[in-house]
C-alpha cells in the first residue's frame, strides 16, 4: 500500500472516531461537519476530500464498524475450528469476541443498536446489509452445526442467529451502563450459559 494510501486510511480512522463519538454524545442531526473535522483535528475540507456529505460519512462509518465486528466473529469461528472445537464451542468463541469488540468500541456499538430501531433515516438500506453481514457469519457456524448433526435441526437458523447476536449486543450494553464492575468474564460466562442451556440448572 503506498503513503498516500496509508493517509488516507489514517485520516478515515480519525474522522471515523470522532463522528462516531460526538453522534452518539449528541445524536446525528445535532453534529456537524465541522465539529466532526475539529474533533478529528483536520480541516473542514478534509472531510468533504473523503465524503460527499455527513450522510456518506455515517453510512461508511457503518460499513466500517460493522465490517470490524463482522471480521472479528468470524476469525474466532476460524480460529475454533483449526482447534478442533465444535461449532458451539465457536457460537461460544463469537461471544466472547462480540464482547471483545462492544468492550472496544462502546460508542459505535451505542450508535449502531440506537439506529436499529429507527426506520425515517436515509442510511436505513445501508443498515440493513451491514446488520446481516454479522448475521451471516452467525447463520453459517449455526448451519453447519446442524449438517454436522451437533445442532437440533428444528432452529430457526436466521431468527437464532439473529437472537444470538441480539443477546450479545443488549447484554454487553447494560454491563456497560449498569454493571461496570463486573469484569468481561462474568459477562461472558453468562452468555454462555445461555447458549449451552444451562439457565434451568438441569
């Protein structure tokens, strides 16, 4: 990758970070371009060399987040399966690398689960595609589960996934806001206690 390439990846990063942080300090419609670039520590033009709009700027900030996280559950379904795990043994590993992430970057994933719910922005297709690339990865290591006979074949593959990742996001949420003090261990031990059905004691 040559030096400009890496600038501007760079300078992204920056603008990234800090609409993400100031949209989820004050909301969207409240931000503007120019407290976005002062954040950043860039010209106002900066901002406009590399989106059209602010709009453009949130839906790539989107792309990006999610594309993050996506990344990550999917490296540790890889990483369970060069293991040897099971494929819930990998359900489990994308948990923890969920959590991981949430941990990371709180104010992306505030953002995000904020914008799930509203349905009158212009970015709400954008949304869409980028909620069912995380999903996906789910969906897969819940299919080949099933294949593989590890997995009842009586789930609902997409809402289960689409459960597990919800789960993922609501709890580590309210540990963020509610339950700082308990560490990602707990958390995660939670969860996982969820998933391999262990709620009831049996």
């Amino acid at each position: 990758m040559d030096s400009s390439s890496t600038r501007r990846r760079a300078t992204r990063a920056k603008l990234y970070e800090a609409a993400v942080t100031l949209i989820a300090e004050q909301g969207f419609s409240a931000t503007t371009v120019d407290e976005i670039a002062e954040r950043a520590g860039v010209a106002k033009g900066t901002v406009y060399y590399n989106f059209k709009s602010k709009t453009e700027l949130f839906e790539e900030l989107l792309r990006h987040g999610v594309g993050l996280l996506t990344a990550s559950l999917r490296e540790a379904a890889e990483e369970t399966a060069e293991r040897g795990g099971s494929r819930v043994d990998a359900l489990d590993a994308m948990i923890r690398a969920g959590l991981l992430f949430i941990d990371r970057y709180p104010a992306f994933t505030q953002l995000y689960v904020a914008e799930l719910w509203r349905t009158n922005r212009a970015w709400n297709e954008t949304l869409l595609v980028v909620r069912q690339q995380a999903v996906a990865v789910v969906e897969d290591v819940l299919r080949q589960g099933v294949e593989a006979g590890e997995l009842s074949e009586e789930i609902d593959i997409p809402l289960t996934a689409a459960a597990l990742v919800g789960m993922v996001l609501v709890a580590a949420l309210d540990w963020q806001a509610f339950q700082r003090e308990r560490s990602i261990d707990d958390v995660h031990s939670a969860l996982s206690r969820l998933l391999h059905g262990r709620v009831s004691g049996r």
